[in-house]
C-alpha cells in the first residue's frame, strides 16, 4: 500500500506511533462518528482497543487493499480511509464466494465539511482501478445522509438498500472500474 498524495491530503498506512493511536482513540471515541458504525455502535473507550483496531487494519494490507491515514501534506491527521473487502451477510454467503470490495470513510468531526472524505476517496479509487479491481462498493446506514453524499460526490450510483452485507440492512453504492464500462445498475 503505497503512500497517496491528492491537492490538499497524503495518505498513507498507520503506525502504532503514540501520536497515530491517540488520534484513533480520539476519533472512535465519539459517538457522533461511531452512531452510523456498524449494527450496535459503541464507542472506545480503552487506548488499548485503538491498538488493536491498528493492528486489525495492518492485517487488512493486500496491494491497494487497506486502511489509510488521511493527513494533511503537514501531518495533520484528518481521518480514516478504508478499502477493504467487504463481509457477506450470514445468508448471502457460500462457500468459494469471492467477497465484493468496499470503500469507507470515518474523518474527525475538526475535518467535516471541507470535502476531505471524497478527496480522499476519489484518490483512492484511481488506486484501486490501476491495481485491477473491477468494482467498488460502498454501504451506510440508511440514516447516514453525509455519507451518502461523499458516495455521491465521487460518483456512486445509488442501488438502494440491501441486507447483502454485515448481517444488517445498508444503503448500497457501487462504481465500475472505467475500463469496464462505468457505473452499472444491476444491483
Ligand atoms: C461521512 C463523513 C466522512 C462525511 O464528511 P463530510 O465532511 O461531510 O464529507 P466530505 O469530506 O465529502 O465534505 C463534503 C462537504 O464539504 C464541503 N466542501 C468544502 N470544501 C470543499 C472542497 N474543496 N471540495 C469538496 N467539498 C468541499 C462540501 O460542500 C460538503 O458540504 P455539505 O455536506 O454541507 O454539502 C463524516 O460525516 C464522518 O466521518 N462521519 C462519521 C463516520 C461515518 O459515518 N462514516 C461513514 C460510514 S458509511
């Protein structure tokens, strides 16, 4: 997972610096980041949980696949960026299935409303189509109207809820790799 530099953010892995895991404790333990973040948000409320969630996303590094640091080109830590695959709900799943690949983004609220989350997003989908994956998903809590917008504002096309994944019904948002023809809407 190389380093990704957009106008105004660089992106790149996290560490287990103290400065990296202060910010991720910081961030996650807000509820008004955590209250759309899976089926029963909670916040942290341990350092050592933030640790382990760095280390949970270190094992998450496969070519473009991971989770990023966003920063300013300073050093500024704005928030999180997530490509990763995503997990089959209980009854979409089979045995061989291959899982679709996610886009995500959880920035601290010092950093909303300043376009960080599709700038950083729209980077990492150039990643993701030079690496070779042919599509993106992207999922919120239907309630999760500002993240929707970020899919929007990158492009997504909308395919309406689905209970496919995390065990839970989402919004679904896909995009198709240019080479493949654009978005597509069979979802
Ligand atoms: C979802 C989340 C990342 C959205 O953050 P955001 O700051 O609204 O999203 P963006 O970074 O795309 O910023 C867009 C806003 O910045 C504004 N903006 C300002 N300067 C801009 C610029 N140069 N370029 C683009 N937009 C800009 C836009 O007008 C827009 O504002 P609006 O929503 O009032 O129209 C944020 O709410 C969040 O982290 N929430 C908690 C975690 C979460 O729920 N993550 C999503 C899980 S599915």
């Amino acid at each position: 997972m190389t380093p990704v530099q957009t106008a105004r953010l660089t992106l790149r892995p996290f560490t287990t610096d103290a400065d990296d895991l202060a910010f991720v404790f910081d961030m996650y333990s807000r509820m008004e980041v955590q209250r759309y973040l899976g089926r029963n948000p909670r916040v942290l409320t341990d350092p050592a949980e933030a640790r382990a969630l760095v280390g949970r996303w270190a094992s998450l590094e496969d070519g473009a696949l991971g989770v990023r640091a966003i920063t300013t080109h300073r050093g500024d830590r704005l928030g999180v960026l997530l490509l990763k695959r995503i997990p089959w709900s209980a009854d979409a799943a089979a045995p061989g299935k291959p899982e679709d690949i996610e886009i995500g983004w959880h920035l601290h609220p010092d950093a909303w409303g300043s376009g960080y989350a599709a700038e950083a997003a729209a980077a990492v989908l150039a990643e993701a189509w030079a690496a070779g994956i042919p599509r993106i998903v992207a999922v919120t809590n239907p309630a999760n109207v500002a993240s929707q917008g970020v899919c929007r504002r990158i492009g997504m096309r909308a395919l309406g809820p689905t209970d496919r994944y995390y065990d839970t019904t989402c919004e679904l948002f896909e995009l198709v790799a240019p080479a493949a023809g654009g978005a597509r809407a069979d979802g």
